[in-house]
C-alpha cells in the first residue's frame, strides 16, 4: 500500500498539474506566513504611512529658478498704411475658395496680391478644382508666433484653411497654406 502511494505521488509530482499545484500550495504558505509575521493591521488599498500634509521641497515665496519659463507671445507688428494679418488672410481665403466657374489664370491671379513670391510660385500651375473648400463659415483667428510671423486659422465648410503669413516690406503675405479636415 505505501509503495503504491509512493508511486502516485511521483507521478502526481512529474505531470505539469501536480507540479503547478505544488507550487501554488508553496506561495500560499508563504504568503500567509509573511502575513502572520508581519504585524501589519489591514489599512485598505492605498499609501500606508503616508504624511498627512504634503511634502514640500521648495519655498512657496522663493522666486522661481527654473531654466525655461514662459515668455509673452508679441503681438503682430502692422506698419502704418498696411492691412492688419487677420485682413490679408481673409482676403486671401476669398479668393481661394472662388474656384468655381473661374479659370486656373484667374484664380490665381487672385491669390498673387496676398501671397509672398515663394507662394506664388508653389501656387503656380494648381488646378483650383483641388481646392477643397467652397466657401468661409467664421471669422479669422489669429496665431501669434511672434512680431513677423502668425498663423491664422480660418473656417471653411470642409474644415479649417490654416494660412502661414510673414512680414515683407513691412506688408503681411501668406507665405503657407494648409489645411485640416472637419
């Protein structure tokens, strides 16, 4: 009989169950030990010992120190005489969605009083029916990077036309255009 027990046991021990569950019997009695031993009182989930206000590392009235901080956005500098970057994106938006029953020349040639000579020649030869947008929904709001440089973000019935303007010769231009799906 025990020669018999001995034989299942081995057995019971060679297989992936019988070692599986041995193991897991070897972690349960060790965890329960560590619990019993330990003198911890059940607190619940959550920070045990933790301060009751938190630690504070820094003055609350010392000046800040830190590398970078943030700087004002400068706003757009607009010669006298001259449109205002929201205007020339505006103006430039109506005549990039006027696409409809104009030619390739004529649209164009919309654009060019709006556009800095680096658009112009990237607009060159565009076929305006890719133009994805028939007409303006909302106002023009302006992006400032700094003095000579905005974005302005304009909306248009397929989503938003982004405009990148820049200052030459004291003249707002659009020097980028994009565009953003609704």
């Amino acid at each position: 009989m025990r020669r018999a027990v001995q034989l299942i046991v081995r057995g019971f021990l060679r297989s992936r169950v019988g070692l599986a569950l041995l193991l897991a019997v070897v972690v349960l009695i060790i965890v329960g030990a560590a619990k019993v031993f330990s003198n911890s009182v059940d607190t619940g989930p959550g920070l045990t010992g933790a301060p009751e206000q938190p630690i504070v590392t820094v003055s609350p009235t010392a000046p800040n120190d830190g590398l970078a901080s943030p700087e004002a956005v400068p706003s757009p500098y607009v010669s006298p005489g001259t449109a205002a970057p929201t205007k020339v994106a505006k103006a430039f938006a109506e005549a990039w969605v006027d696409h409809r029953d104009v030619s390739a020349d004529n649209w164009y040639a919309g654009l060019l009083p709006h556009c800095t000579e680096n658009l112009a020649a990237k607009l060159a030869g565009v076929d305006p029916v890719v133009v994805p947008a028939d007409r303006i929904t909302g106002e023009p709001i302006l992006i400032p990077y700094a003095e000579n440089v905005v974005d302005v973000a304009i909306p248009v019935d397929s989503g938003r036309l982004r405009l990148r303007l820049t200052t030459t010769d004291g003249r707002w231009l659009v020097d980028g255009v994009d565009w953003e799906r609704a």
